[in-house]
C-alpha cells in the first residue's frame, strides 16, 4: 500500500485551516476574514524585498485584520533579522509569530524573545535548508513549519519532496513528546492535503486554493471534504 494516499486519522490529529491573508481581496479584507471565520487560523505573510523577493504588507495591516476578526493571527515573519520588530508585531495583534532558521544568526533568542512576549513561537526554513537546522530550537517551539515552496510568491506548485521533510520532522517532535503543531506552507490544495497530513502535518496553510474564483466559503469546504 501506498502510504501517500492512506487516509489520514482525524479523529488521532485534528487538522487545522490556515487560509493566507496573501490571496484576499485587500479592498475587502474584512469581508474575506468574516467569509473564513470558521477557519482555525489566518496566515499573515509578511515578506520585506530582502528576506524573499517580494514585498507583501506589514504592520497596519495585521493590526486591521486582529480589528476585523477574533480569528488566531499566526504570523509568518519573512524579513531580515525578525527580531527587530518582533514586539511591533505582538503589539499589532500576532497570537503566534514564525521566523526563518536563515533570516537570523540568533534563532534561540528570537524564539526566546517571542516566548518572552507571551505569543506561541514558531520556527520555519526554506526548501532547500537542511532540516537540521531546527533541532537546536524543535523542544522550544509551539510550532514548526515546513515551507513546500521557496517563499515569496501565492500560487506556486507543492514541491513533492516536503513529504519526507513533513515525515522527517513529524517523527522527531514525536520522539520529544511534543505537542507543537507542525505546519505546512505553499502549494497546498485540495488534491494534495491528504497526502500532507498523512506524512504528518496538523495545519495546513491554504491561498490560492482557499481564495479562489468561487470565493472562500467554497474554497473552505473543498478543503473540508477533501480531509473528510
Ligand atoms: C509563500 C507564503 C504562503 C502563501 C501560500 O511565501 O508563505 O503562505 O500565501 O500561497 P499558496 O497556498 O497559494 O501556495
Ligand atoms: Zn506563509
């Protein structure tokens, strides 16, 4: 048996929604979070030009959707040296707040720092860092994710071997004991969510596949039935 394609366990791992901020309608941002509201998590992605090559949005506009929604806000720092405005971003209404292995030599205190705050600290990488990097971090953290695209861009295509990555790293929170969550960015859809929680993901981040034509209800529930 193929084990991809073995269904996964909800009731052992319940998965949650992290529909991203980045493929909304920024004219109706409220709308949009309302039409989630029965998602688990909004994804913030906060990209600098320098970090990714693209700059996203920052500090406003996180600050607009905690005023628009009670949803958890779970921050995905991509900026150079996070640690300066972790802070701005808690006092802006971050529930939780991601930083890159790269983008920082001091990855222990940027998790220290958002612990300190009083957020759920989370720690990401990129495709190509090896997994390794995390370790010195992974009992730390309330969160872990794995990016499946090299971040900058919505609407790229899930690069296949995050499956090993995801399995990878869910065995080793296993080993610790730890609750965290483990998370999983880019590329994710309908078609491909079952194959991400069977490696091990419990929350998976969703853009285009969420915001798509038919709107974010719709996009919501394809993912509802697909996990299903
Ligand atoms: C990519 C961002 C993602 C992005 C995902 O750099 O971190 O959160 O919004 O978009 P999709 O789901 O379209 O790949
Ligand atoms: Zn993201």
């Amino acid at each position: 048996m193929n084990a991809d394609v073995a269904h996964p366990d909800p009731q052992a791992r319940p998965v949650k929604l992290a529909p991203s901020l980045l493929s909304c309608d920024f004219t109706r941002m409220a709308d949009d979070l309302q039409a989630i509201g029965d998602a688990d998590w909004a994804h913030v992605d906060v990209m600098d030009g320098a970090f990714v090559p693209n700059i996203s949005f920052g500090l406003p506009i996180l600050a607009a959707a905690r005023r628009a929604s009670p949803l958890f806000m779970d921050v995905h720092l991509m900026i150079e040296a996070p640690e300066r405005y972790l802070k701005d971003f808690a006092a802006a209404g971050a529930d939780g707040l991601t930083v890159h292995v790269e983008s920082t030599p001091h990855i222990h205190r940027a998790v220290q720092m958002i612990k300190e705050l009083g957020k759920k600290a989370g720690v990401t990488l990129n495709p190509g860092t090896p997994l390794e990097a995390i370790k010195p971090v992974l009992a730390d953290v309330d969160l872990v994710l794995i990016m499946s695209v090299n971040p900058g861009f919505g609407g790229q295509k899930f690069i296949p071997q995050s499956l090993d990555r995801i399995r990878t790293v869910r065995h080793w929170l296993d080993d610790l004991g730890s609750p965290a969550e483990l998370q999983v960015d880019g590329g994710v859809t309908p078609q491909n969510a079952r194959a991400v929680v069977h490696a091990g993901a419990s929350c998976l981040v969703a853009g285009s596949a969420v915001f798509g034509a038919d709107g974010p209800r719709a996009g919501l529930e394809r993912f509802r039935e697909a996990l299903k």
